[in-house]
C-alpha cells in the first residue's frame, strides 16, 4: 500500500488549485489490520474501509456540537484527505486505544480516526507503515446486489490496496452527501451495506456520465492529477 493524501473529486474538490488549498490542511486516518498470517481479501479491505468513512461521518460524536465535529468540519473546509496505513500485533492495538472507530468485515478489520492536521499525526499513528504490502482476493468477488449500493473502480486504473481503499472510502462520501437525511438514515440503520467492484470496461463511459457522484483524483500519488477513480451508485440516487 502507499500513502494516499487524496483530495475528493467532483465539484468543489477539484484537482486544480482552490481556496481550501488555503485553509489549514487535515486527513482522515484509516488503519487497516494486516496480520502476517491472515491478511484481509482485498475487496472486502476495500468495502470495510468504505463503511468506517460512513460510520465516522453518522457518528454523534462527529455531529453538532459533538466532540469530533470541530475537526471533521476543518477537514471538510480544505482539501478531503485520507491515508491508510497498515498495522499488527502491538501496533494495532496501540492503534485501538486511540478514539476511533473500529470497523469489522468478512476478513477485514479498519479503524478510522477523527481527522488530524497533515503534520500532526498521533506517534502510535505516525510510526505505522504505509509500503510494503498488496492484497488480494482469493477468490473474484461475486455480482453486486443490485439492491445495495456499489462503488464502481475505474477498470483502466490499477490501484495499491491502500490507495483503493482511500478512494473508496472519497466514493461513499461523495455518496453520503448527495442523499437527503431521510435516505442517510435509512442508510446507517441498515448497517451502511455496500460493494466495492471493479466496473466493467464497456459500462465504464456509461458510468461516469450518468450524473452519479463521481471521484477525481487530485493525482497526489500513483496516478495522474485528474483521474476518475470511483463512481458511487446508490439505489436512492435513481429515483425520480
């Protein structure tokens, strides 16, 4: 995985310079448990990781005058930044003892922080690596749910883990912010389901002028400023 300082793409997180490159900059930290003997399945890291995004934004703590909500709304008026890094043993408990979230998969276990200033990491964070290890899926993942929402990847893309898995976690917040509250409640009741896939290269065109909520890489990392990385298809946004 590599560090992913990624700034959420459709209108108004462009690639291209803007006044919240002015504000003071925040990132959201995800750390992903990666144990030498039972790695997570890369799709299901990936959706894991999608869901901590929604659980820290739904979370209390992060609304109104809750004690995260300062923070979020910082991050939120700058550039929208996440980076995952990867923890075991020691360090990942290190990690659990910092307020978070603790989010669990099939395979998969993210813990996701309330975000920080870009140079002022907690040290139990800070040490954590960011390089060196790739997921995979051991078998491909089945056929979404047509019922629940996807988070379509750009098949021309080839992503680390990490930076997928920060990508993801920009789609289903791109997602989040175009539901009323109605639909966000109805959402996080159900446990926030969702799919994380690869789009078929032929529907790829289709998707992203379809008028869903689409990521625009800010091309920090890996790929090029720009990029569409993600679409975030959720039911209640084709409704009439």
């Amino acid at each position: 995985m590599s560090d992913v300082p990624d700034s959420l793409g459709d209108s108004p997180f462009r690639a291209e310079r803007s006044p919240r490159d002015a504000a003071p900059q925040f990132v959201l930290p995800l750390v992903v448990r990666i144990e030498r003997a039972a790695p997570p399945a890369r799709t299901d890291a990936l959706e894991t990781a999608a869901r901590a995004v929604l659980m820290l934004l739904a979370d209390e703590r992060a609304l109104g005058d809750g004690e995260w909500a300062r923070a979020v709304r910082d991050w939120q008026d700058a550039r929208i930044r996440k980076v995952v890094r990867r923890a075991r043993g020691a360090e990942w408990r290190r990690a659990e003892a910092l307020p978070g979230i603790t989010v669990t998969g099939k395979s998969a276990e993210v813990r996701v922080f309330p975000p920080v200033p870009l140079d002022g990491w907690p040290k139990d964070l800070a040490r954590l690596q960011v390089s060196g290890t790739e997921l995979d899926d051991p078998e491909p993942p089945a056929d979404p749910d047509p019922a629940q929402p996807v988070l379509w990847l750009n098949p021309e893309l080839d992503m680390s883990a990490g930076k997928a898995m920060a990508q993801a976690g920009h789609g289903a917040q791109l997602a989040w912010w175009e539901l009323s509250a109605a639909e966000r409640d109805d959402w996080r009741d159900a446990g926030f389901p969702l799919a994380v896939r690869t789009a078929d290269p032929a529907d790829w065109p289709r998707l992203t002028t379809s008028g869903l909520p689409l990521v625009r890489d800010a091309g920090f990392t890996e790929i090029r400023p720009g990029s569409t990385t993600v679409v975030g298809d959720h039911p209640a946004l084709h409704t009439p």
